[in-house]
C-alpha cells in the first residue's frame, strides 16, 4: 500500500512534470548555448571585446543555471503539489494529508463515532448476517432514518473481520469529489493491497444526491473490484432517500437491498435497559413500559429520550452545595491547582478575593455561580479527581433527586424531536457559551458543504467568540465545550466531527449564506 505520493511513476503526473517544466528547460538551454558561442568568440578575439564582457558572460551563464535549477524543482516538487490542489473551485483546496480518495478504516474507529450510543449494546434484529453478504456480496441496508443503519452496518463489518471474511475496511474521504477526473482511477488503485481481501463501505448513500458523486462512487467500485475482484460492498441508505435514480444505481452495480425492520417490543425493553445503563440514567420499570410501548421501534427514539435526561442531570449538577464544592476545592486541590482551574475557566486568580485557600476556593464557587459556569467547574474537577467519592459530594441522594419515572419519560416523548432538541441547545449553551459556538460553527460548515475538521471547528468558533485560537487557556477551554455535545453524540474522531442528522437538520441554512460567513481560511473540505 501506501500514500498516492510514492506510486506516480507511471501516471499522468510524471508526464505533465515533463511537459509543463520543458519550457523552462528549454529556456535555461538557449540560453547556456548562446553563452557557450559567445564565449568561444570572445575567447579567440579578446582585444575585440571590452574588459566588462568576461563579467556579462559569467551573469548570463549563471541566469541560465539558476533557471535550469528552477525547471528541474519545478518539475520535481512544485508541479505535485500543485496537481494535488487543482479543483474545480479554485478557492476550495483539501490538504496534502488526505489527498486520497479512500482510505482503511477500522472497527474501532467506527464505533466510535457513534458517539456514546456506539457503546450500548447492539441488538441483533436477524435482518443482515455474513450469510448474506458471504451469498451476495454486495449488500444495501435500507431504513428509517436513525433506524440503525450504521450500527447495523458496523456490527456486519466486525462480525466479517472475526470470521476472516476480510482484513480490511475502505471506506470514501472528502478528497473523492476533489481530485482530476483524469487521476482518480490510478489515487483509488494506488490505496488499495491487492494482497488481502477487502469490504468497500459506503455510510448514508444519497446524502450527497448529485450525479457527479454517484459516478466517483461508480469509479471506486469498478477500480477496487479491478484490483480485488472479490471484494465485498456495504452500503446504507435513507428508506426516504432510496428514490428511482437510487435503486437504479444500486440494481446497475447488483446490490442485494435488505430491509432494515423497526425494533421488536421485547428489542425495545431490551434497549431501554441497556441504553439506560450505559448512559448512567436511573429508570424505573414504568419508565421501561413507557419507552416500549409509546415509542416508534427506532432505537434513536429511545437512546434520545434517555439522552435528554442525562443532559439534564448534568447540566443541572449545580445542585451540589456550593458549601460541599468549597470543601472539595479546598481538600483536594493545591493553590496552584486552584490557579489552573481558574486559568481553564477564564477567571484571573488574582482578581479573586481571599487571603488564604479557604477564602479564595469560597469566592471561587461563589463566582462561577454568579457566571453560570458551576458544570464547568464540576467537569474539570471530575476530570481532575476522578477517583473521589461523588456519593459524598453530591447534596441529594442520587436516586431521590435523578431518578427517571414514566411520566418524566411521557413527558419528554409528547414534544417533538427538534423541540427537544432546541431545549437542550438552550441548556447546554446557557450553561457553556462556548459550547454554542461550537455548535453553531458545526452548523456552517455543514451548510457550506464543508469538512468537519476539528481544528478548523474550533478556530471558526474561536473566530465566532473573538478570541485568539494561539492561547492555549482559548483552546482548553473550546474543548471543554465541545465535550458538552458527546452527551448527544456529536464527537470528533481522528480530528473530524461526526453529528446525528436529526439534530443537524434544524441548524442547516443556505448554501450561500453559509460560504458568505466563512472567512477566508475556513473554507477548506
């Protein structure tokens, strides 16, 4: 395997290098030769020449060194990268690093951006197995949306892996719509090993409906089956999306299209367990009947209602006594831990009041409440002292002040999914400024067509709130932030974000107006 940087040899890049540069070349020929003559003439006839000739003779073989040096880097260096950033839209170019149009994948990573749910137990419906994929090959997993088709497809991945069906996973980047037509079969061949047998996966097909994306997509399954002919395809796609043009792009390369069903009641209980422990919500077993039998069978509607009170819980954590969050600081921090947590939560320790520790971790807690900023200083104290005892900090008893009953849960499923979710964008953000602007910044890029980078989320957001990224106080704090929205799966992973389309969808705005808020610098897929 290997980058597409080291495999050109024999492609269209070594023979524009030769082309495009042999003007220079060229060039730096005449030059030297129309040197070399005149200095042979000037050599037999000196006495005919001024003194100064010697000296133009030596600049102008210079000149046509320097622009033989010049062609042959241009060649070999310059001419690469720039055929590497060439795009149809001259103000849109992807980094030298994920220039490749696909790329292995594993398991692991994912799982992982499924966010928190990706940890919950899968529930196996019987409607995909490797039987299916070992018969067919090329399977499409069609569902309602945040039905569990990834997951589904995910856990088809893992069980293919554990049987040595396969040894690796590719999967598209956002460099597939970016590459020259005339170079995209040979970046897709150069990435894949011939040498072991492979899954080709294709998460939310039709999310991106244009026909210029569907025949890059064609491009990758003809040139990866060219390679390895027995390579096996996954595909998931939206029940709602899977329009004529769809199921005919999916009948010309012979997917075998399986219904995702909707969660059994006995699935749903299940779930609900589960789902409930893993996200640390204590639930009654009225609450479970609830969940069974009042939702839609789609795990999301489950796992959401669930994530909904946990955001509560943690939001509302300010319920621990100012009194008790006094004595923690003072007991289990150092003044100069003290500074770095004030540090961390933008508050000058100096400009706090108190002579001593006491004094200083009161007017701490008594300052972060006025500011709102009370989780905050919870979450970096969690992170800090993970082993305390939170039973003895926390003023209630957690199973009287937390516990989730049926009508909490009759409650939350009476209001819609997007108002649900603007409430607990207004919680989140009340709690954490920074967080909105985190949020906010995910939304534009998305509108925009963009590549959710971490790094150019959090610069954009650092933009949004006027502060400066180059600050690490900035940075630590953006990433508390962000930490805010994994309650509701919105995670990055290997430094892209991921975020569940039902809670996208109601932050999306126009296109234009999108790639107009983006300053210079941002717009980068």
């Amino acid at each position: 395997m290997g980058k597409f940087k080291g495999r050109e040899s024999d492609t269209l890049f070594r023979y524009k290098r030769r082309r495009q540069a042999v003007i220079l070349l060229i060039l730096a020929v005449v030059i030297l030769g129309a040197v070399f003559v005149f200095w042979v003439i000037y050599r037999l006839n000196p006495s005919r020449f001024s003194s100064w000739v010697g000296t133009l003779f030596i600049i102008f073989a210079g000149l046509g060194v320097l622009i033989g040096i010049i062609g042959a880097a241009f060649a070999d260096l310059f001419l690469p990268l720039w055929d590497r950033l060439e795009t149809s839209e001259p103000t849109i170019r992807p980094r030298l690093r994920e220039d490749a149009p696909i790329k292995r994948i594993n398991y692991e990573t994912l799982v992982s951006r499924l966010g928190r749910s990706g940890r919950i137990p899968w529930i196996n419906r019987g409607a995909i197995s490797t039987r299916e994929l070992r018969l067919h090959g090329r399977v499409a997993i069609v569902g309602l949306m945040k039905s569990g088709k990834t997951r589904e497809a995910v856990e088809l991945i893992r069980a293919a892996l554990a049987e040595d069906m396969i040894t690796a996973v590719y999967e598209p980047t956002s460099a597939l719509d970016l590459i020259d037509r005339d170079l995209l079969n040979t970046a897709i061949i150069a990435e894949v090993d011939e040498r072991e047998r492979s899954l080709f996966f294709i998460d939310e097909l039709g999310i991106r409906p244009e026909k210029e994306r569907l025949d890059r997509l064609s491009t990758c399954i003809q040139d990866i089956s060219q390679v390895r002919p027995d390579t096996y395809l996954a595909i998931t796609i939206q029940r709602e999306r899977l329009t004529s043009k769809f199921a005919k792009w999916l009948a010309t390369h012979e997917f075998h299209v399986i219904e995702l069903p909707v969660l059994s009641l006995d699935q749903r209980q299940e779930l609900a367990r589960t789902s409930s422990e893993m996200l640390d919500v204590n639930i009654t077993e009225d609450a479970v009947e609830v969940l069974t039998n009042q939702t839609d069978g789609r795990p999301y509607s489950i796992i959401f209602a669930l994530q909904q009170t946990t955001g509560a819980q943690i939001v509302g954590e300010n319920q621990i006594a100012s009194g008790n969050l006094r004595e923690l600081l003072v007991n289990h921090f150092s003044v100069s831990e003290l500074q770095t947590l004030c540090f961390d939560l933008r508050i000058d320790y100096d400009d706090i009041p108190g002579r001593d520790k006491r004094e200083k971790a009161r007017e701490i807690v008594s300052y972060v409440g006025r500011r709102l900023q009370t989780t905050n200083l919870i979450q970096l104290i969690r992170e800090r002292r993970p082993k305390l005892s939170w039973d003895k900090i926390v003023s209630e008893d957690r199973e009287s002040h937390s516990l989730v009953n049926a009508d909490d849960i009759r409650q939350l499923l009476t209001r819609s999914d997007e108002e649900a979710w603007a409430e607990q964008r207004r919680q989140i953000v009340t709690s954490n400024a920074d967080a909105g602007a985190i949020l906010e910044s995910i939304a534009t890029f998305i509108s925009a067509g963009v590549t959710l980078r971490e790094s150019n989320i959090h610069r954009y957001a650092t933009y949004l709130i006027g502060s400066n990224y180059s600050s690490e106080k900035v940075r630590r704090q953006l990433e508390l932030a962000a930490k805010r929205w994994a309650i509701f799966d919105i995670v990055a992973v290997q430094g892209l974000y991921t975020i569940p389309e039902p809670l996208v969808l109601p932050l999306l705005f126009s296109f234009d107006e999108a790639r107009g808020k983006l300053v210079p610098g941002f717009i980068n897929p």
